[in-house]
C-alpha cells in the first residue's frame, strides 16, 4: 500500500487504489474534476426457462 491508513475523528480512511485493487477491479482518477472510479464489469447469468409456445 502506497499510502499508510489515517484515523480522522473516529473514521478509518484507506486509499481508494487499495480497495479497488483488493477487489480485482480498475481504478481511475480523473484530475480535471478530482473524482475516482472503481470500474469491475460484472457478468449476468440468467437461470430463466425458454418461452414455450
């Protein structure tokens, strides 16, 4: 981990790139609006029946 945890009045603050990483997903930052995204693509599985007609 690049960046050590810190505790702010009673709330535990972990760098976002750690979570995501964590979690096996893309993390981005976004300099102009000073944002982070978390990106994991998830797939969708259905157990629905075919329609019979």
């Amino acid at each position: 981990m690049g960046v050590n945890p810190t505790v702010k009045e009673g709330a535990v603050y972990v760098p976002f790139r750690f979570i995501g990483e964590a979690l096996n997903a893309k993390v981005l930052w976004h300099p102009d609006s000073k944002t982070v995204v978390i990106y994991k693509p998830v797939k969708l599985y259905s157990n629905a029946m075919p329609a019979i007609n």
